[in-house]
C-alpha cells in the first residue's frame, strides 16, 4: 500500500502543496512501482498491464513539462526517485 500522506510531504513545496509536478510525478512513482509488483506475480493480469502503460505514459509527460520548465528540479526529482533519464530536450 501507498503512504500517500508521506509521499506528498517528503515532495511538496510548501504546507498545502498537493498538486505540483514533482508531487504528481512522485505519488505516480510509488503507484508505478506498487503495480510492478503485482505484475510480476500476476502474469495474465493484461487490465493490470494496461494500467501500468498509461501511468507510465502519464509519467513520461509530466517528466518531459518538468525538464522544460525547471530542469535542476528534474535531475533532483529524478536522482531522488531513481527514475532513468532520456536525452535532454534542447529547444
């Protein structure tokens, strides 16, 4: 199960910060790696499966919007949560 009280603590900006980027990216992380395990036991789920693609999809978007926007917060976020990294996007 997730701690999602202590996940939105541990990445929120300030008090009442729910729904930035690094938190969204973070709670998505933790529900990631949760149906990863599941997964593994449950080979045939395909509905779990095709969950898993879309909150990595969903994950994939929000790193690329962080990178654009505040690229030291994304090489922080992505070192704490040791999530890989593609190529950077210059523009």
């Amino acid at each position: 199960m997730i701690d999602k009280k202590a996940t939105v603590q541990t990445h929120a900006k300030h008090e009442k910060d729910t729904g930035s980027t690094a938190v969204q990216i973070a709670l998505l992380t933790a529900r990631i790696n949760n149906l990863s395990v599941h997964l593994t036991a449950n080979k045939k789920d395909k509905h779990g499966q095709r969950g898993l693609q879309l909150m990595n999809g969903q994950r994939r978007r929000l790193l690329k919007y962080l990178e654009r926007t505040n690229y030291d917060g994304y090489i922080a976020l992505t070192d704490q949560l040791k999530i890989r990294r593609g190529q950077r996007i210059v523009r």
